[in-house]
C-alpha cells in the first residue's frame, strides 16, 4: 500500500512541476536573420583623443563614411534606402 502512495505522489508531483514550467514566461527569440538586417547594428560613438582635444564621430552604417556624431547613414545612403513618392 505504501508504494501505491508513493507512486501517485510522485505522478501529482510532476503535474505540479509540468504546470509551474508551462506557466514561465519564455523569452522572445528573434531570428539572426531579421535582427541583423532590419536595424544598423554598427552606429558606435567614436573618438580621436588628439593634444587640443577630443573629436566625436560616428560611421555611415551602410557604407563606412566618417559622420557627425549624431548621424547614423550618410546623405547618398539614406537616398538611396528612402523610396520616392508616389504619382497620383
């Protein structure tokens, strides 16, 4: 009789177990494909530290140019990613 208890014990203990895990939030997975695509990944903040001072700039993340600080595309790439207007 023990082993009978022991058995249904251990049955409603796993049910306890598999219901607490289905609940778990599970993290959002992105394909590498889709993240590495759709946002520039490469728009660090630079810096030449010279004598008279520090100098800040970014790269173009399409092509590589040296840009302003703020800038993530140069003026040809971000023409050539932004579609032209419909005729109507």
């Amino acid at each position: 009789m023990r082993f009978l208890w022991q058995f249904f014990h251990r049955i409603v203990e796993r049910i306890k177990r598999w219901r607490i895990e289905r609940r778990a939030p599970r993290p959002i997975l992105i394909p590498l494909d889709m993240s590495a695509g759709m946002y520039p990944t490469s728009v660090a903040i630079h810096r030449d530290v010279t004598p008279n001072g520090v100098r800040v700039y970014s790269l173009c993340a399409s092509c590589g140019a040296r840009l302003h600080a703020s800038a993530t595309l140069c003026e040809e790439c971000a023409q050539k990613k932004s579609r032209p207007a419909r005729p109507y």
